[in-house]
C-alpha cells in the first residue's frame, strides 16, 4: 500500500485484484448469490471488509462502477467511504423488489 494507490481502478498487484475485479465480483454476489443465501431466512449478516462493502453499498443504490471512478481512474473516496467499526443495515424493498440501506450505526 506504500508504494502504489489503492483508489487506482485499473492497478492490479502481484497475485492480487484490481478494484474493478473486486467491483465485479461483489456486483456478482449482489445479482447471483446474495438472494440464493438469504432464501427463507428472516435475517442474514454478512461481515465484509472496506472495499467490497463500500462496492455493496454502491450496488445497492444502483450505481456502477463508472458512476465512482473520477476521470483520473481513481475511485472517488466520498462516494464509498466505509467507517471502521460501522454496521450497515440493508432492508428489502418488497415493493421495488430491491434493497436498500437504511442504517448506519457507528
């Protein structure tokens, strides 16, 4: 992490991902898995670290990941910013058939 920016889209470390593998595969999870997982539960919890949550919570509110990525390629920090220590509740829409955030505790 010293020595390359981690907001860069594009950069891809040795043996690792880039943010735009990581987007794709929460966006996967999000479109594939998440419903197959929380089938007949009445209430799920999903623990996930900096990234790929602040990559959930774009997704859920139906932005890509275009939609964040300023035009230097980097990810724009604001629109993703995950506080340590913080949980986030997403609700069901059932009218809109989608989810949504609707609290954060810190």
């Amino acid at each position: 992490r010293d020595v390359y920016d981690v907001r860069d889209v594009s950069f891809k470390p040795e043996d690792g991902e880039s943010l735009a593998e990581v987007f794709e595969r929460v966006e996967n999870f999000v479109f594939n898995e998440f419903e197959n997982m929380c089938r007949g539960a009445e209430n799920a919890a999903f623990f996930i670290h900096g990234a790929p949550l602040g990559f959930l919570k774009t997704i859920i509110e139906g932005k890509t990941i275009e939609d964040i990525t300023n035009t230097d390629g980097k990810v724009n920090d604001e629109l993703i910013n995950i506080k340590p220590g913080s949980l986030y509740v997403f609700r069901k829409d059932l009218e809109k058939g989608s989810y949504t955030l609707s609290d954060i505790y810190r």
